[in-house]
C-alpha cells in the first residue's frame, strides 16, 4: 500500500553565540546602522565560532528536532544535509552528523542549493516517503556564510549570518504536505556565486562570495511573485486560507512584497531576518522552528514556505502544520 502523506514530526534549530550588530559592522566597513536597516531590515547576525561548523551546528538543530518529534536516530531512514560552506568535500556533512547522532547504516547525503536548500531538502524528503523507500527523513540546512564574505565588501558582509535548523518528516494518515515545487535557471548563476577554494592556493587569495545585489532582488521578487501563485494553485489553496508565510530571510523588502502578493498582514509572516541576517540554506527551517516554538505556529495551521538562492535555484512548500 503506497504512502498518501507526510507531514513534519519536529523541527530545532541552532544559532552560535557570537552576534554581530550593525554597531559592530560599522567599524569594519563604510556603512551605518540606518542605512543597513533601511535597505535590508537586518540588526543582527549570529557569527559562527571556529568550534562551530557546519556538522557540529546541524547536529545541534538535528538532536532539538529528533526530541520535538519524540524518536530515537534509529528510526531514522535518511539523512540530507542542505548546505554549502560544509567542511569537507567528502566525508560529507550528513555522514558526519549522523555519525555524531549514532547512526550506523543509514544513507546520508549533502545537497546543494544555496539559499534554496531547505526547500530542496524538504521536497526531496517528501518524496521519498510517497515512494515508500523511507518512513522518516531528517532534513538538516546549516551554513557559514559569514566566513564566505569579504570583510571589507558592505554589499555583502552586511547581510549575512550562520546557523543550522532541521526538520524530521514523516509518512502520515492524514494530510500534512499539499504541494512542494522546486526549479532552477543556471542563466542568472553570474550574478550570485561562490567559488571552492582551489588547492595549494593560499585561503586569502581564493574568491569570496560575489552578488550583484540589484538583479538579485529584482530577479527574487519576480520569481518568489510567481512561485506563491503557482504553489498555492498546485495546492487548490486560496491565500485567504493561510495562516503564515514563511519566508526566506534575504531582504524585508522582498519578504513584504511576498507578503502583499499573497495579500497577508505582517503579522502573518514569520520574520527572523532583523535578529540573524541571511543564514541561506537553513534561513526557512529556522524562521520555521522559530515560529513553533514561539506558539504562533499551531498545530493544524496552513504555512506557505519559500526560498531563492544561487543558481538560480527556488522551491516551496504548502504544508498544513
């Protein structure tokens, strides 16, 4: 008997001590709290630690989600991590979280979609379980972006932090996921990119991570525009029927005009953007597991999730919580 649903069993997330304020960055480079704000609505970003990596951080996230959904590592059928700044090319940053979490033969793998990866993770995981090759997915997104930026670039040291979240999904009598949408365009990679550093090349002369800031949004707003419509059609849902979007954290100023395409107040939109910046792939899961476990999120409400990132890549996913 095929699977119907899924539906997310538990999220967690993890953030690093360190915080960056817009007081601190403007020590660095030429830019002021006013301006930052004014531009991308971001006052803080958490700054990962050298003990922080990407595994360490997203097994963090992993264990919080593994107790939200009460279940062992065990029962576990598959690891994805979503990310790109992991330590290693190989052994990958799953393998190594689920290593740490005690896992001993379960299939685990690294995905990379930039700032879209949750979402890749997240509808990756979904079908999975619809194919009946696994009952329980941990989906984990974590990223160090920071150290990627150019300390000396106000185009982007300014919006950029670190973290990890993760999401345990699982097979479901009832409905929980309505409709997931991925996709990418490789003509718009130029605009937003970041290179491996090469080998034997000393690490301050490797390239740091480049956006042409202006196309980036304007493309961000066009796409997210469409790719709402088209979940929400997919899903044969109205947005009249949401009760929360959850965004990725880029900029306010595309999160608001998401927010008024979908005609949603504010206060329906989960923001995590002003206290932690840009974290890329793990932005979502962390704005979801924020909503959460804040008490906003309940049990049963309709949440919209999307993402934009390098690639250009984009997904979505219409759940009800």
């Amino acid at each position: 008997m095929s699977i119907l649903f899924t539906r997310i069993l538990g999220t967690g997330s993890y953030l690093p001590d360190q915080i960056r304020t817009n007081a601190d960055l403007e020590k660095m480079v030429d830019t002021s709290d006013e301006w930052i704000i004014e531009r991308t609505g971001i006052s803080e970003r958490r700054i990962a630690a050298p003990y922080e990596t990407v595994t360490y951080m997203g097994a963090e996230a992993a264990k919080k989600a593994l107790e939200a959904a009460n279940i062992s590592a065990d029962e576990i059928d598959l690891v994805i991590c979503a990310t790109t700044t992991a330590e290693y090319a190989f052994p990958s940053a799953a393998c190594e979280i689920s290593g740490i979490l005690g896992m001993t033969d379960t299939p685990a793998f690294d995905l990379a979609a930039a700032c879209a990866g949750f979402s890749y993770g997240y509808a990756l995981a979904h079908s999975m379980i619809l194919s009946g090759a696994c009952k329980k997915v941990l989906i984990v997104a974590a990223d160090i972006m920071s150290h990627a930026c150019d300390p000396t670039d106000r185009s982007t040291i300014i919006l950029f932090g670190d973290g990890a979240a993760a999401c345990v999904l699982g097979e479901s009598e009832e409905e929980g996921t309505i409709a997931v949408h991925i996709s990418a365009d490789a003509k718009y990679g130029p605009l937003l990119n970041l290179a491996y550093p090469k080998r034997g090349v000393a690490v301050q002369d490797h390239l740091w991570l480049y956006m042409k800031g202006n196309e980036v949004f304007k493309h961000a707003v066009l796409v997210l525009s469409d790719l709402v419509s088209e979940t929400l059609k997919k899903g044969n849902i109205d947005s009249s029927q949401l009760d929360y979007l959850v965004p990725h954290q880029a900029n306010l100023r595309i999160i608001t005009a998401t927010a008024r395409r979908l005609k949603l107040d504010m206060s329906h939109v989960i923001v995590t953007l002003d206290k932690q910046g840009n974290t890329s792939a793990p932005s979502v899961g962390l704005a979801l597991d924020e909503g959460i476990r804040s008490g906003k999120i309940k049990r049963g409400d309709i949440l919209l999730m999307e993402s934009f990132g390098g690639g250009f890549t984009w997904g979505s996913a219409l759940i009800r919580y």
